[in-house]
C-alpha cells in the first residue's frame, strides 16, 4: 500500500532509489533502461542526471572503469 508521500508525489519513489543506489547501480539503469523510463525524465531525469554525476566524481576513474566493464 503506497504511503502518503507517495500519493502526494508519485516520483518520491524514484528519487528514494537513486538517492540509495551504489555508482555501479545507477550506470546499470542510465545503460539498460527502456526508452522513455521514469527515472530519465523531469524533476526526476534531472535528479539523477545530478546525482549520477557527483557519484561518478566520487568513485573516482578507475572504479567507474570496473563498475562500466562488470555491468557490460
């Protein structure tokens, strides 16, 4: 049953996701997401666009490289 943050804002799940998702996660979802996906588009889209980016700074290059090659 979705609670009443929920009701009031359907993308709060979607934020909730990407705020806990590891780096390695959220390149999964940015490479295999359908088209036209939730998490890709408005307030959303620019929250994980924002999120994505300060992630990938703090992993630094060579774990973005290890995260890249084990997703595939």
């Amino acid at each position: 049953m979705p609670t009443n943050t929920e009701k009031t804002n359907p993308n709060e799940r979607y934020i909730t996701w990407i705020n806990n998702a590891s780096y390695e996660q959220l390149l999964s979802k940015w490479r295999y997401a359908s088209a036209g996906s939730p998490f890709f588009q408005g307030d959303v889209g620019q929250h994980y666009k924002k999120v994505m980016a300060e992630r990938k700074q703090q992993v630094g290059h060579a774990e973005h490289v290890r995260a890249s090659k084990n997703i595939g």
